[in-house]
C-alpha cells in the first residue's frame, strides 16, 4: 500500500471514529436534556393538578380555571389557599396576580 492510500485510509478510520464518538456523546446530551425536560414538565403538571385538587376539595367549585394560570399565578395560588380567604376573592388575586 503507497503512503496515499495509508494516509487516506488512516483519516477515513479517525473520522469513523469522530463520528461514533459525536454521536454517542449526542445520544447522551440529548438523553440528559429530555430527562430534565420531562422532569420540569412532570413537576408543573404535579403542581397544577395539586392546586386544582386543593381549589375543589376547599371551596367545592371546578378549578378548571387554574390551567390557564402562568407559573408566577400558580405560586400565588399556593401562597393563599390555605388562607381564611373566599374562593372569589383568591380567583380574583390569582388571576390579577397580586400577592399579599
């Protein structure tokens, strides 16, 4: 085999090697990043669900109402609800999010 050849079949075996390399180490970042996405996805639907539990299971009215909360509305949700504080009155605070 002449040194062309040699050098040309030692680059095509580096780059064989680049490329597996590449693509398990995507395979693994993309593993990573779903897994924390699916996390934090599956931890604000525990949240909305638990508000919404709490909401019906406190004042006996649908909290359908709370899905179309933001996160920052959510938390004022959670800040109040287990306050002395009527079911208009909490809607009302969530929904213009205003704390205190």
């Amino acid at each position: 085999m002449d040194a062309r050849y040699q050098v040309q079949y030692d680059f095509q075996e580096w780059h064989d090697v680049d490329v597996e390399y590449a693509k398990k180490a995507g395979l693994e970042e993309g593993l990573l990043v779903g897994k924390k996405v699916g996390l934090e996805q599956g931890l604000s639907e525990g949240k909305l669900e638990m508000a919404k539990r709490q909401y019906e299971m406190k004042y006996h009215q649908d909290g359908e109402w709370l899905k179309e909360c933001s996160p920052e509305q959510l938390d004022i949700f959670i800040q109040f609800i287990l306050t002395d504080i009527g079911y208009k009155e909490l809607k009302e605070k969530v929904i213009n999010g205003k704390e205190k």
